[in-house]
C-alpha cells in the first residue's frame, strides 16, 4: 500500500495523561488525521495550556508518536481508491443480453399452447 502525504495533527500532552475534547491524550503524542476534530474541539484543544498541537505530514510524524488513527484513515483511503477503480471498470464493461432464453420467460405473442 503506498503511503498517502496527508495533514495529520500530533497533540502532545505536558502530563502523562490528560483528557480534552472527548480525547484521551499522552506524553508520547498521538497523530490525528486532519478533519478529525470539529471547530469547537480543535478551538477547545488550541486553547489548553496542557496541550501542544503541530501540524505535519503523515509521511513525517516522528517516532513514538501513536499513529493508530492515521493508519485507519491510509486503510479507509485505500480501500475507497479501490471501491471507486472498480465502479469504474465495472461502469466500462458490456452488459449481456437479457432475452427469452436468458430469463426463461416464453414469448406471449408466439406461445399458442398447442403442441406438435
């Protein structure tokens, strides 16, 4: 899987714990993916003394940083990617023909109900 550049937001906590905006946060620091937080939250983190937030690409969140959230959202990405790829082919391919045979329907018009 190749991996996306996306704006992720690292929130590090000066505690070892500490939660804000419905979020348990570290000392360690844990990346989130951009668009993961509403206004008022990110407003309510920004704010907080305890807490420090940098913006950086996914493809450059240091080492020990928790990146759970960004790999589910490369996944969800991913899997999307394909999901649009193969709507896409199934969009180009012919469809066949549904004619009598195929559904196994008599033709009403030609059907006397007589037999020879």
């Amino acid at each position: 899987m190749s991996k996306l550049a996306i704006v992720s937001l690292i929130i590090t906590a000066s505690v070892p714990s500490f939660r804000r905006a419905g979020t348990t946060f570290t000392d360690a620091g844990k990346a989130f993916p951009e668009g993961y937080f509403t206004e008022e939250q990110l407003n309510a983190i920004h704010k907080e003394k305890k807490l420090s937030v940098r913006e950086v690409q996914s493809d450059a969140i240091p080492e020990g940083v928790d990146t759970s959230l960004i790999s589910a959202a490369l996944t969800a990405s991913a899997a999307e990617e394909k999901t649009k790829e193969k709507k896409t082919a199934s969009q180009a391919a012919p469809t066949k023909s549904t004619g009598a045979k195929a559904t196994g329907k008599a033709n009403a018009a030609n059907d006397t109900g007589a037999s020879a």
